[in-house]
C-alpha cells in the first residue's frame, strides 16, 4: 500500500515527537514513538547500541545533566521500504545547558503495528566535518 499523506505526517511528527519527550523528561512516554524492542545505535557518540524503551530511559537517566536540554529535528525524508515499513532520514540539532551544539543525523526503521507507527531502529551519526568529510 503506498505511503499516503496521512502516514507521512505521523511518521513525521512521531520523529518529532522524541525531541519534545525526552527535553520535558517524559521518558516514561517514549513508547509512543518507539517500539518496546527498539535498536537505538548511539556507537558514534560513544554509548554503544541500547536495546528496548527501557534501556533508552535507563542511559539517558545516567547520563543525567549531560543530556541536551534540546532536541531539533528538521529535515526529514521519508522513503517506502515495503509495506508497512518506511525509512527516515533526518537531521538533528542538539543544544546543552552549556550552549554547546552538536549536528547529527538520524536514520530510522519506522514499522506500522497495532499501535500505529513507531520507530523500531534509529541509528545516529554524529557530523563532525563539513561537506560530508
């Protein structure tokens, strides 16, 4: 079934829908954007791969203060990958109480299930050089 401007929306506003969840430390909620059994690949950031909403809270509860107090999503590109499953790519801007900011790039698996749609992989690249180097 083709991706319909309904779905594009959802799926758009679900990778949204992180930033504001995790700066309000809803972690309790993160499963309205993610799959109980996700694969959150932060290797590039130095915190290897999370696995399951519950590990996602508990590595953000440990890293406490170090989180960002904002998440910026922009950029989103979706393309089908088969039914009922779509591929992301997005880029995010992360803003520390410190004024640091950092770039990366999300690149999400988001599977339609009983629930609706929900990000069951996200893998971030962190931008370090410009131009892609």
């Amino acid at each position: 079934m083709p991706l319909t401007a309904d779905d594009r929306t959802a799926i758009t506003d679900l990778i949204s829908m992180h930033g504001h969840l995790s700066d309000d430390g809803e972690l309790d909620r993160m499963r309205e954007v993610f799959a109980e059994d996700v694969v959150y690949d932060v290797s590039d950031a130095g915190f290897g791969v999370l696995h399951g909403v519950a590990g996602m809270k508990d590595a953000a509860e440990r890293l406490g203060d170090g989180n960002p107090v904002g998440h910026h999503v922009t950029n989103v590109v979706l393309k089908e990958a088969g039914e009922d499953e779509v591929h992301a790519r997005s880029k995010a801007i992360a803003i520390h109480a410190d004024g640091r900011a950092g770039s990366a790039v999300y690149e999400d698996v988001v599977q339609r299930g009983p629930q609706g749609w929900r990000i069951t992989r996200r893998t971030i690249t962190l931008r370090r050089k410009p131009l892609g180097g």
